[in-house]
C-alpha cells in the first residue's frame, strides 16, 4: 500500500510542509497540514493544534505519488521532471489517454509535456528514468520551450 501524503505551502512563511492533510471546512479553502500520521483524521482536534498543524495554500496541494525518481527523490504532483536530456515533463493527476492506443482512458498519476516525446503517459513506467528538477510553482521556467537546467 502506498503512503498517503500530502505537500503544500504555508501561508504564514511560504515554505514546503509535507505530511497529512486536514481540510476542516471545504467552503472555506482553508486545509492544513499536520505531521503523518496514519489515522490523522480520528485524532482529537486538540492534539493535532498542539502537535504541528500548519495552514496552506490549497492552490500548492501536492499528492505524494507513492513513486521516487532514479535518484531516490519523492514524486510529488505538479512536479516537473526530467525525462530525458532538455524534455521536461509536469506529473499531473486525473484522467488521460495513452499515446497511440484504442480510446481506453485512465485516471491516475502521468506525465504532461509540450513536446509529446514519450510513447506512455504513465509515470510509472518513467519514474525510475526521471530526476526531480522542481515543481510548477517554484520553476515554471522548466517548464518554456528552449530552457536549460
């Protein structure tokens, strides 16, 4: 089984906190992250105010996607990757095609790019193939046509 975590911004400093994620009222775009826990949503109110609970920016909610790059580095959403030297691809989550095949669709974590290099969407089968450069919200520049790392 896969861990379920999550990643996203603070507000108060716009630093990276990662672990379980604790939305108290989805009308109101507010959602929090605590330290991992397995069962953080059975846990008191009380204990998870006291132990860590940090207020995002839903906009930079990232799903680990249970899957590490070549060098051992966690894959998060909206990361960008590094397939192959100078093709940078985006990890995206929902529902999309495989190049080249029937109709069939699929939903879970693949791979978005410009240039459409790859024969397979799928993350993992590139996972181990790619490296981590950065996310879409600290290095769009990845992400333009031309960019070099």
């Amino acid at each position: 089984m896969r861990e379920i975590l999550f990643k996203a911004k603070r507000l108060d400093n716009g630093e990276w906190v990662e672990g379980s994620l604790i939305d108290l009222d989805i009308d109101s775009g507010y959602c929090y992250i605590v330290p991992p826990y397995k069962k953080a949503s059975t846990l008191p109110i009380s204990f998870l105010i006291t132990d860590g609970m940090k207020l995002v920016d839903p906009e930079t909610l990232c799903q680990f996607t249970g899957l590490c790059d070549k060098n051992g580095k966690k894959i998060w959403e909206n990361d960008i990757v590094l397939i192959t030297e100078n093709v940078y691809s985006t990890v995206k989550f929902g529902l999309y095609h495989e190049a080249g095949k029937s109709e069939r669709t699929h939903q879970g974590f693949y791979l978005e790019s410009m240039d459409k290099y790859y024969y397979r969407e799928e993350l993992g089968y590139w996972a181990k193939e790619s490296v981590v450069v950065g996310n879409i919200f600290d290095n769009k520049e990845l992400l333009q046509e031309g960019s070099d790392e």
